[in-house]
C-alpha cells in the first residue's frame, strides 16, 4: 500500500487525480488556519480519504469525480451551503454516495472480493457490477443517516434529521450509486476490450502493481 501511495502518476489523468489531492492538502491548511478543530477534523478525514484511494486499483475519472466530491461536500458544511441551498443536500448525496460506492466497489476489488470478470472467464451479467455498487451506495447511506441522527442528538441539534429529509437523502443516494454503477460496468467493459489479458482472470490489485 505504501508503495501504491508513493508511486509517480502514469498519465495526465492520475496528476489531475493528485492535484485535487493537492486541494485536499490546501483545504485542510485553511482550515487549521482560519477555522475551528471540527472543521480541520472534517478535512483531516476529506484527506485520509483522498490519500486512501489513491492505493486503490480505481479509474482515474473516478478517482478525481470522487475527490472533488469529497471537497466540494465538506466545503459546503463549512460554508453551511446545505442550509442556505433547499436542493443542495440532496445534489451532494446523489454525487457524493455514487462516486463513494464506486471507491468502495474498488476496494473490495483490491482485496479480490469483487470482480468484473472470474478467473474462468465466464462473463458476468450486466446488471453484476451496477448492484454491487447500489448495494454499497445504500448501505454506507444508510451508515451515514445513522450518524446524523447521533450528531442530532449527542452533539449538535441544529443537524437536520426528520423522515422526510431521510428518505430524500437515500432515494437520491440510491440514485446517485445507481448511476456510477452503470458507468463503472460500461469503463471495466471498455477496459475488458482494450486490454482482455489484464481483465481476465488477473485480479485488479495485480493490474494496479505492474
């Protein structure tokens, strides 16, 4: 994993992923310097995640989609964007819970848990990859309304939990895994085409080693 954190980007599409990590770096300075401990908590975590996947075997579209997520997300909370925007909590869980589950989906995919195509070489359904993907997008929702319910209740009241605003967070959630899983499936597919010696029956932590 060090080895994969420490490696010089193979194309433009990896330095663009590494200079939004390069934001995440900047945005949790600014917040150290011109903000409280619970904002430079949050960026300190916007950051531990944007370092995380950048050990993952992820498309580089996905890998920068999923880091400006991450800020545009946590600079919105700081800004408090969620309260002065009606719509735009909802648009932030659509993003952020697809390009989330994406990673996810990586990480399992890293561990060999999950694959796009078994070591037979038996093609797998379509619709394999993209509920993988919705399934991970509603479960870390789902994980993800439980802390704001905590946060409501033990840390901050002003936290916006309610029914409503539940499940409008995860049918958008489930919207927004729903859309990445489809496009991740048609990129693997792509991928398949391009190079069918990797994706088959080589495991994706192995193609992100050579």
């Amino acid at each position: 994993m060090i080895d994969a954190l420490l490696r010089r980007p193979a194309s433009g599409a990896e330095v663009v992923s590494d200079a939004v990590r390069l934001l995440g770096a900047a945005s949790l300075l600014a917040a150290l310097l011109l903000y409280g401990p619970v904002e430079s908590a949050l960026f300190a975590l916007v950051l531990m995640g944007l370092l995380v996947s950048r050990c993952l075997p992820a498309a580089p579209l996905f890998d920068s989609l999923y880091g400006l997520t991450l800020l545009v997300a946590a600079w919105s909370s700081v800004l408090d964007l969620y309260a002065s925007i009606s719509w735009w909590d909802l648009a932030v869980h659509f993003a952020a819970t697809g390009t989330i589950a994406v990673m996810a989906w990586y990480l399992l995919a890293g561990f060999g848990v999950v694959t796009c195509r078994p070591s037979s070489g038996r093609i797998l359904p379509a619709v394999a990859v993209p509920a993988v993907v919705v399934s991970l997008g509603l479960a870390l929702s789902v994980l993800w309304e439980f802390g704001e319910w905590w946060g409501h209740t033990y840390v901050d009241d002003t936290i916006n939990v309610g029914y409503q605003d539940t499940m409008g967070d995860l049918a958008a959630a489930g919207l927004g895994a729903l859309l990445s899983g489809v496009l991740l499936a048609r990129l693997l597919r792509r991928e398949q085409e391009t190079a069918p010696g990797l994706a088959s029956g080589a495991p994706l932590q192995r193609r992100f080693q050579r």
